[in-house]
C-alpha cells in the first residue's frame, strides 16, 4: 500500500504535521498494534502534536441519530466534531453519509485525525442472515465465518469501519430477550463461534477496504442477568465467571479482536463501565489486550442510577481509571476528563493510552493512508445484496434450520400435495429478517415462506393461504377461513412464532408460549384432523410442550433472513436436509428456567426410572428434563452411532486423548449430522458438571455411508478452575460421551494419572 496523505489531504497544516511520518512502505497492518514500529513512531509523533482536549477528542463516540438505541444525551456533534473533539461515530450506514462528516474531520479540524464509523451489523448489512442464534444452530464454523465476511464486506462498501459485534455473552435464561444475539448456552460452542465472527469481519489484513473491526461484547456476564431481566444485576463467583462467561471472551481476543465492549449489569456490586477487576486485572494486565474498549449506550452515566457514582464527574474518573478508551454516547469523557486530569484524579498519560489505543486502530485500518477508503460509491452499489451473498444467505438459513420433530415422516413433503399454508408469518418479509437487521430491507426484499414455496413449485396452484391471526393480540375472526382451507388440503403448513421485535435489547419476557392466539389457532385446526406441519420463527427457546404434542412436524427457523422464505421451502419439500442442532435448551416451561446440559449432579441427583425416590432434586409438576436438548436436531435420515473407542484406558499428563467412534447413515436420504463430544470429571477439588461439551463435526453421510470420526483430546480439554483458582487438570476418573445431541450419547470412561 502507498502512503499518500499529501495527495488526499491537500491541507497544509495537515500536510506539515504528518509529513514527518509518511515516508513509510509497508502496510500499516501488516504487523500487529504491539510490534509495528512505523506505527508506533508514527502515533508517538502523532501524540504529541496533540493538546489533552484533542486526546480526549479520540475518545468520544456519539451517534449520527440515526438508530437511536437509548436516550440521546447530546446531538451536538459536528461542532464538537470541528473542534477536534470527537474520535469517533456511529450509525451512519451510507458511504455518502460518511464521507461528509469524514471532510469535516480532515479538512476542518486542526489535525485532520480521521473519523472511525461504528455500525451494529449483527447478522448481515444489507444481505441479512439468520439471526445469531439461527447461525449458531448451524454448528458450521466455516458458514458462520462466511456471513460475517459477508457483511463485512457489504458494510464496509457503506463506509462502515467497525461492527459492534460479535456478541459473545453466554446465555442460559430465554426470557432475556438478547439470547438471540448471541451463541447460545455453551462455552465451548461460543468460543468457536466468537473466533469464527472475528475472523470474518476482520479478515486477515485490517488495513483493506473491506474488513471491519470487531467488538467483543458485552463485557461482562451480561447473559447472566437476574431473572432475564435486561440490564439486571449479575452477582456470580468468580469461578463461574471463568468458567462460563469468559472464555467466549477470551477465545475473541485470542483471535484478535480490536475492540471489546462493556456491557451496562454491574457484577459484584461494581458496574462494568467502572469495573478495574474486568477492564485492567484481566483484560489488560492477564490477556493483554492491545486493542481499545468502548462503553455500550450512556453505560458510564448509568453508574449513578447503579448507585456507584454519586455524579457525572466521579462516574467518568472511575471508568477511565478502571480502564475505560472510549465513551458511548455518554458524553461524561468529554465533559469531565480535562477536569479530572487538572484536579490530578485521572493522570494525563492514562488519557494519552486512551487516545492511543484509538488511534492505533485507525492506524491499522489505513485510515491515516486514505480517510476516504470506504466511502466509494459505486462499490457500495456493487456490493449490496449480490447474487453469491443472497446465495450464501439462503444456505446458512437451511444449514440453521433444526428439525425438532417429524412423526410418519410428514417431511419433506412431495411436491404434489395440496397445502394449506396458515399463519402471521407466512407471507410476512419483515419479521423474517428479525431483529439488529441493521440494513436490511422490510418492504419487499425478503423472501416469505409463501413466496419461497411458489416459486420451488414453479406455482402456487395448489397452496392455499390465509393468515389465521395476528402475531399478538385476541382477534379469532380468520379462524373460520383457516378451517376451511385446512379442510380442503392434504397437510398443513402452520407458520408461527414471535414478531421481531419480540426479542433482541430490552425485550424480555416471562411467558415464552407462542404468543398471542396462535396456539388456539393450531388447537382450531387440529380439529380437521389434517396433518399439521409446524413451522417456527423466534428469536429464543420457547415453551412448546402443546406444539410438541399436536404438531406433526416441527421445524424451528428462527429468524431465517432476507432468503428465509427459500430457505424454508428447501427443507420442507426436502432439496435440503436438516441438520441444525439446538445451541440452547428448550425448557418445558418457564418454571424450569435457568435450564442448560451441564448442570452440577447435586448431592441428590433425581433418577427419574425410580419410583417413589422422593427427597431428591427435582420438581413435583414436570421432570427435570427439557423438552429439547441442547445439541438435539433430527434429519430426514437417521444415523446410528457405534463402536466409541479410546486409545488407552489410562493416560499420563502429557499425553493425548485420541478417540474414534463410527456414524453410520441408516436412513434414505443423503445428510449431514453433528456428531457432538462431552466429557465429565467425575470428581475434582470442586465439582463438576455432568458433561462439557470439548469437540464437535459436522459432516455429510450419503446413505447406508459409514465414517470413522477421530477426536484429539489435549489435557487443556480436561483442565478447570480447581479449588485454589488455577487453571488444570486434576488426576482421577472421567466419562466421555459422543452422541447425536447432549442426551443421546454412548459413554465410555478413562483415567488420567
Ligand atoms: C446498545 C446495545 O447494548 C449494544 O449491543 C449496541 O452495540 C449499542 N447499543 C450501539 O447501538
């Protein structure tokens, strides 16, 4: 790459400050923020052209007030902009759009520092694919990786430099609306799935035009909030801490993700914006972390609400002192950091590590190369929604699609059947693409199931359609139409579910039934006795014990995206074979929520076999099992697991676990499966769950095909946080499962020594 800031940046000032620094050859990413010289001098000298206001510029992000998240406390920008007191913006999502305010940062600021343009692109830009917990579903690295190179791409032709995302908080309650953001309940398969993102946002090299920053949030334990209430409390050992809610974090970084966000719970009593144990003990001083953090909305100016700050002023002190880069919309940094410093309670280098940390970033991403990188128009054009992204849209939608049920084979369908096709959400094109579908389009650009289906059979001759109710509210007056058209059909595609808005931020719920009337909408048409195809649209577990036991069929897709509607229509007349697995268990009810696989054995485990075992842990009304487990997802075919084999009964500590088992497919269709590995400790110094998931793959089985999976187990696979903290393996007896899901395994057993 050139350096070529005097051709682009034809202002003088600009010019004589940085021509000291642009005599360099090599691209400014091609070695990392600790170990690149160039860049180091380059911001050193940087840094000390600049004044403590300019410093604490870098560190104010503020909205465009474009998609407002939360309260907006000061739309001043442009001329906080001018005075060099702004280092960063956020939901501007046009090439154009940002090209503007990029001008006033180059041409109208004393330095001509470049702007960063932040964007919440979750699960695609304008091409949108399922939702986060869809693609989880998918247990496919390489796809997962896809869809976020996909966007990154698209919303880096919309000028777009920085993605608020992955999400990578672990979540075990579905009333928390924001549990369709993520990964799901599982530390294993959240930590695969946080590098899979980076990766695809970031690329290889930051500095081209199309890879993003990443962002690592929301840091931390924000799943973990009290009663899935959004934004609640978070009180947990530090253990669990660790063990569970970390490592996606942890796996992010290791991955080489730019930036981390905080989250707004307060853990231990400290809230995260001002938390020193999360933001400097571990993330700086223990991960070394070399890229930036930046608070979520106004989260510093919550810790007054919180009950930890007693004023704006305290608030951002300790949220810079506690290791705080960068301000969210607060506007607290730009209010009270020259104060604080002054008054001698922020010192003047931690505002100038602040700075540089920003700067460092806009550094790698060839900001200071080019400003105007991103904003090309006709790329943006160009990008947007392409045929290969549709395509790669549709195939992560059915590779996220799980099969929760199929009895006498109702699926796939044969392409000759009358269908009545009922439901809120069978000709819907908005809901489908679900929530944080930053730019995707809601009026006409997603494909519904109905139009899905028309166009897989070339007609829409033998489907008949009406909408039976609303997502929400009472009105039964379509019921009758629905009767009928059910009446006159071979089966039923009922398509039903949550609307968007149902979950994602602040979207908590405590009833996760099928809203509204469409369970008495499916209890209506059960009645004709008509087979009833149920097809799912949600953005979390929900309870489904009545579905599970009228429906015929179950297929759960989430929020498919803009392809959805295709995608659909491929698994259900079977030119797609499911092979979803669920990333989150599906509770009975809401009664038994927090529900996840690798609960702790207790000192009464229930052993629902024996009768009249009372006194054990367990309820009264419904079994400790969920309904669906985490990992479970049927196929059109079936596959049997046989011979699990370790290569020895006993190890040392430095040897490897190597485990082989045998999948055969024994059904009539070609499929993949996910063959899925656990392990349990069966004693340690603390005790541990009852399986943990170490490995899985995903691969094709053609039918009556047999294949012999390998697994390498390391002894990092069976280390924990033991009694006193340190992270090991600790000598003894363990159990190792491989099976079709978390419930469904074969066991075997060896001993470490
Ligand atoms: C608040 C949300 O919690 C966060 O996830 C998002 O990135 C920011 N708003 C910015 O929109």
């Amino acid at each position: 790459m050139k350096t070529n800031h005097l051709i682009i940046i034809p202002i003088v000032v600009f010019a004589l400050i940085f021509s000291s620094c642009t005599n360099s050859s090599k691209s400014q990413s091609e070695l990392s923020a600790t170990s690149n010289p160039e860049m180091n001098i380059f911001i050193d000298s940087l840094l000390q052209k600049m004044t403590l206001e300019e410093k604490i510029g870098q560190t104010v992000l503020f909205t465009a007030g474009a998609d407002i998240t939360g309260p907006t406390l000061d739309e001043n920008y442009v001329s906080y902009l001018k005075e060099g007191m702004l280092g960063a913006i956020f939901n501007i999502h046009s090439a154009k759009g940002a090209r503007d305010f990029q001008k006033i940062a180059i041409e109208e600021t004393r330095l001509g520092i470049p702007l960063l343009f932040g964007y919440d692109v979750i699960h695609g830009h304008k091409t949108i694919f399922p939702i986060s917990l869809g693609e989880a579903a998918s247990w496919d690295l390489k796809m997962i990786e896809r869809s976020a190179r996909v966007a990154a791409e698209e919303a880096s032709a919309s000028g777009i430099h920085w993605t608020f995302a992955p999400m990578v908080d672990i979540a075990r309650d579905p009333r928390w609306g924001r549990v369709s953001e993520g990964a799901g309940e599982d530390v294993y398969l959240g930590s695969q799935i946080a590098k899979a993102r980076v990766r695809g946002f970031q690329g290889d090299d930051l500095s081209k035009n199309n890879t993003i920053l990443a962002c690592a949030k929301h840091y931390a334990a924000y799943g973990a909030a009290e009663a899935g209430r959004d934004y609640n409390t978070v009180d947990m050992s530090e253990r669990a801490l660790r063990s569970t809610y970390l490592p996606p974090f942890k796996a992010a970084l290791d991955e080489g993700v730019a930036t981390f966000m905080t989250s707004f719970n307060e853990l231990n009593g400290v809230p995260a914006s001002g938390n020193k144990f999360l933001l400097s003990d571990i993330l700086r001083d223990e991960w070394k972390f070399d890229g930036f953090v930046v608070t979520d909305y106004t989260s510093i100016n919550e810790m007054i609400p919180h009950g930890f700050s007693k004023n704006e002023k305290q608030a951002g002190e300790q949220a810079i002192n506690a290791g705080v880069d960068m301000d969210m919309q607060g506007g607290i940094f730009l209010r009270n950091l020259k104060n604080l410093v002054e008054e001698n309670k922020v010192s003047e280098k931690r505002i100038t590590t602040a700075a540089r940390k920003i700067l460092e970033m806009k550094y790698r991403l060839g900001l200071f190369d080019d400003p105007y990188k991103y904003f090309d128009e006709q790329r943006e054009k160009d990008t947007h929604c392409k045929q290969e992204y549709l395509d790669d849209a549709k195939d992560m939608a059915r590779k996220s699609m799980v099969l929760l049920k199929n009895e006498h084979e109702v699926l796939p369908l044969s392409k000759n059947k009358k269908i009545a096709l009922i439901g809120p959400l069978a000709k819907d094109e908005s809901h489908i693409i679900g929530s944080w579908s930053a730019q995707g389009d809601r009026s006409g650009k997603a494909i519904s199931v109905f139009e899905g289906m028309e166009a897989f059979l070339g007609t829409s001759k033998n489907i008949k359609y009406t909408k039976g109710c609303e997502i929400e509210g009472n009105d039964t007056s379509n019921f009758s139409e629905a009767i009928r058209i059910a009446k006159q059909s071979d089966v039923v595609v009922m398509v039903l579910g949550e609307s968007e808005g149902m979950s994602g931020e602040a979207r908590s719920r405590t009833n996760l039934d099928v809203p509204g009337v469409q369970k008495e909408l499916i209890a209506a048409i059960k009645k004709t006795g008509k087979p009833i195809v149920l097809v799912l649209m949600n953005g979390r577990p929900l309870t489904l014990e009545y579905e599970n036991k009228v429906a015929d069929a179950i297929l759960e897709a989430w929020f498919p995206g803009t392809m959805g509607g295709a995608a659909i229509a491929d698994v259900l007349f079977g030119a797609y074979n499911p092979s979803g697995k669920l990333p989150s268990t599906f509770p009975r009810n809401v009664g038994q929520i927090p529900i996840y696989y690798n609960y702790k054995n207790t000192g009464r485990p229930w052993d629902p076999e024996k009768k009249g075992d009372n006194y054990k842990s367990r309820y009264l009304d419904v079994p400790n099992s969920p309904l669906f487990p985490f990992g479970y997802g049927l196929s059109y075919t079936s596959f049997n697991y046989s011979d699990l084999k370790i290569n020895k009964n006993e190890f040392n500590f430095n040897e490897n676990i190597e485990v082989s088992v045998t999948i055969t497919n024994t059904g009539k269709y070609n499929g993949e499966e996910v063959v899925q590995l656990y392990i349990q400790d069966v004693f340690g110094s603390v005790t541990r769950p009852v399986k943990e998931l170490k490995r899985f793959k995903k691969m094709m089985l053609k039918t009556g095909e047999s294949k012999k999976v390998l697994f390498t187990l390391t002894l990092n696979d069976l280390a924990f946080y033991t009694q006193d903290m340190s992270f090991k393996a600790e000598a003894g007896e363990f159990k190792l499962f491989v099976g079709t899901n978390s419930d469904d395994v074969l066991e075997t057993r060896f001993e470490l020594k």
